[in-house]
C-alpha cells in the first residue's frame, strides 16, 4: 500500500470526504484522502492531486483516470454515468485502496463549486477584469502596478488568459494563505458562463474593458454580450465597485446591473490626469497625480488600459509614487501588441483579433508619424458569426483610409476585407491568400529596410510563422524579446 504523506510543500485544499459534503457527490473509498491541488489534464497530476474528469469535444477525461493515478492523483472526480469505467480504471491500476472516487452529475459543476467554496475560505480582496478586448493586459498592468504597492508574494493573478469556465476554477485553487490581493480575468464564450464565473470569484472591483464584437457569433449580438458580460456583477450585494470605459456604447445599461458603486476610467473620468504625451512606438508619458509615468505599450488602447489600472488606484487608496513605479514596469506578453525592432519594425498582435482590437492596431500604426513605408499583414477574424462579412468589410475601408504602401491579407474571410479596398480605390500593393507559403514568400520578398509592418489577426491564423520568416531572413531578432528588442502590451 503506497503512503498518501503530505509533503512539507504541499497545502492540503480538502480532504476528500469534506470536500463530497461540499459539491454533494458519492464518495467511494478512503475519506481522509488529501488533496493537495486539481487538475484537469491526466499528465499534469503529482501527488495527491485530485484529477477532475470532463467530457470535451475533442477528448473525454474519463479515458485518462488510469494515467491521472499512474502520475500520482489520489482522488477522483467523475461523472456518475461514468462509475464502471471509473472504477474499472481506478482496479487497473492497483491503487484501490490508496485512491478515493467523488461521482458526480456534473464534475464541472462540483469543479465550480469546489472552487467557490476553497476562495471563501481565504482573505483575498478580489479583482475581476472582464470586456471584449485587452482583458489580459489590464489584468498585468493592474498586477504589475499592485507589485509595487504591496508585497509581490502578497499578489494572486490568474496565469495568461486563464478566465474560462474550467480555467478561472483551476486559477483559483492556485491561491495561497500568502495571498491577500487577488487579480483574475474573466472570459466567456457561452451564455450562462459569467454567471458561473461571478459565483466562484464574486470580484469585490468589478471592471469592464469594453463591450466590443468578440465572440458575438457565439452570442448574436454585442447587445447579448453586454447582458453577458453584466452578470459579473450578479453577486453584488451594494458593497461592491464596478469600474467602466466612460465611452462605452453601454456605459449606461451595464451601470444600471450595478447593485453598488459605478465609476468610469477614460481620459475624462480617470482622476489626477494631466499631460499625456504619444511617444509613438516607445509607449506614453503620463502626467497622473504629481507623478510622471513612463508607460511603454503603444496605442490608445493601451493608454486606457493605463487609465484603467490607475482608475483600480484610485478606489484601492494607493500611494500614487508606487502606483506609478509599479506601472512602469508591464512586462512583455506573448504576440500580444509586441514591437520588434530591427532592420524593420514589426508590430506583432496575433494573440487574438476581433473588430474592436483591429481597428486599435490600424490606428495604431496609422498616427505613427513616418517617412518609412507602412506594409500591414492581416488574418482573418473568427468566431463572428453572421456579423464576419461585414466586420471584414470594415477593415478593408479603414485600411483603404489609411493608405500604407502594401496590404497582405491571409485567411478565407478576408475576402470581403479585399473586396472593400478594391472598392475604395486603394492604390497600393494588394494581395489577398489563404495559402501561408505563399504569403510568407511574397511578404519576405516585399519588405525593405525601414518598413513599418503590422501583423494583426486570429490566434488560430499562426501569424507568427511570419515572424520568424523575418528573423530568418535577419530582419529582426525574436531572442530579444527579453532584452529589450521586442515588448508587449
């Protein structure tokens, strides 16, 4: 019989049998069980960890319980439709003993569940950033500038774009006794799901980044999102704050779902702003409170992501000097706003795209004052539904008035992107592909020393392969990201 010991590092979340009181599932085995972290992924179980199974579209968690207890999971949490194979699995591995079942309806839901109940047990003051777009950046701004004003190791933040149903619970049983601020981001692509997330994280600051068109072919209409998105305010009780863009088409509608506070960040609402200066690729010289902060991620949608976080100061009483030491230092995300520079500039935006954060990065580019040729490469949007023709349609006229030298559009509903610039009368290069070779060799052959170039679209476009084409070609260093050469919004 293997020992279930408690390592000296390991904190124990539950012990199995509580924690089947808590989600109302049937335990099968030794009650005591620990269970030291959750996992979702059978390979990335240790031990004593307690291995959720979901059903997916591409794979059923139920088939991986074998390998969850071969890498050290000692608690399983599966579907009850699922209890002879469960079983089955937990006989075949010879740890029957050694390892307790919770079955379940629904392991999501004791998942969520499981998860509300573990951050109720700690004394976290709780941030939720949510909005269509620069989600992820507001959150690192605001946890960059918090590092600042408190302990670092003081400092909860959910990890990349960790925000869904499943990624916001697995976020939140990262969370430590250490841990006294917590920043989370949360993200929905389903109706229902901000209700499930509110419910597990219920924010303490709410703050909205916008209601844009990301996802609305999932949902319908930005009007279906703005009452998505509004759920994250469904657990205020009017102790609560809510933070919005002082610009946003449903500044007024999503106020009105706010049982608490409202506030507003934008240039007009954020308080202590004085001079902004555009330095262009090099980011913004913010005057804020006596303080002159050197924020270095470009673009107006940046300078509002700023506006955001010094907002969240604000309500949080901060000491402005640390606020802005602390912002001054965001630190690079992977393909999210990255400059690059070399031979060329590139400005590299391939994480994700929708309507809202394209047009920021063509507006972006378009008042960067320069005699250099400006070439833009851009991927298709996705996940827009029956709103993708005319969203598509849009950057092709936005792009057509801002006239760069060359334009490269890559994926199938880019198409109607063309179609606009031909209709406008662009006059420069023009080439639309949906072959990625074909592309890389024409772009390649196209660019020159000096060029301006943008590379913007879908995360599933794998934009970056053009990246690395021009780091082949010695037009730019992709090492130095971490130096200096490349950084992010």
């Amino acid at each position: 019989m293997e020992d279930n010991s408690i390592a000296s590092d390991q904190q124990v979340l539950f012990y199995a049998g509580e924690l089947a009181g808590i989600i109302g599932a049937t335990c099968k085995g030794e009650l005591n069980t620990p269970i030291c972290s959750v996992v979702t992924d059978s390979r990335l179980a240790e031990p004593n960890s307690m291995f959720v199974a979901l059903k997916g579209e591409r794979t059923d968690g139920h088939h991986h319980i074998l390998e969850a207890i071969k890498n050290g999971a000692r608690t399983i949490l599966a579907e009850i439709d699922e209890k002879d194979a469960a079983i089955a699995s937990i006989r075949d591995s010879g740890l029957v003993a050694e390892t307790c079942l919770l079955l379940i309806d629904s392991p999501l839901s004791g998942l969520q569940n499981a998860a509300r109940e573990y951050r109720r047990r700690q004394n976290l003051f709780r941030i939720g950033v949510t909005g269509s777009s620069g989600k992820t950046t507001t959150k690192e701004c605001i946890a960059s500038m918090l590092s600042a004003c408190f302990p670092e190791e003081s400092i909860a933040m959910s990890p990349g774009n960790l925000n869904s149903d499943i990624g916001l619970a697995l976020a939140i049983f990262g969370i430590e006794p250490r841990h006294k601020i917590g920043i989370f981001e949360m993200g929905i692509n389903r109706k229902g799901e901000m209700d499930e997330l509110a419910k597990m994280y219920e924010p303490e600051i709410a703050l909205i980044t916008n209601i844009g068109s990301a996802h609305v072919g999932m949902f319908g209409s930005r009007d279906e999102i703005a009452r998505e998105k509004s759920r994250i305010f469904s657990y205020f009780d009017g102790q609560q704050k809510a933070l919005l863009w002082e610009d946003d088409d449903y500044r007024t509608y999503l106020s009105s779902k706010v049982k608490g506070s409202v506030y507003y960040f934008g240039l007009r609402s954020t308080e202590g702003l004085g001079r902004i200066e555009n330095k262009g690729l090099d980011g913004w010289k913010i005057e804020w409170k006596g303080q002159t902060l050197d924020f270095r991620l470009p673009g107006k949608h940046n300078l509002l992501n700023a506006c955001a976080a010094l907002s969240i100061a604000i309500l949080m009483e901060l000491d402005p000097i640390l606020a802005v030491q602390g912002l001054s230092k965001v630190q690079p995300l992977f393909g999210r706003s990255e400059i690059c520079k070399g031979k060329i500039t590139v400005f590299q935006d391939y994480y994700n795209a929708n309507p809202n954060s394209m047009a920021a990065a063509i507006d972006f580019l378009s008042g960067i004052s320069s005699t250099n040729r400006k070439v833009l490469i851009l991927g298709s949007m996705l996940e827009l539904g029956k709103e993708s023709d005319n969203a598509h349609r849009d950057v092709g006229f936005m792009v057509a008035e801002m006239k760069p030298e060359a334009v490269f559009l890559f994926g199938e509903e880019m198409k109607a992107a063309e179609a606009a610039l031909k209709e406008a009368a662009f006059r420069g290069v023009l080439m639309h592909t949906t072959d990625m070779g074909n592309l890389i060799d024409t772009v390649s052959s196209y660019v020159r020393e000096g060029d301006l170039v943008l590379i913007k679209g879908s995360r599933s476009m794998a934009l970056e392969r053009i990246s690395h084409a021009f780091q082949e070609k010695g037009l730019i260093d992709l090492s130095e990201s971490s130096k200096g050469g490349c950084h992010a919004s």
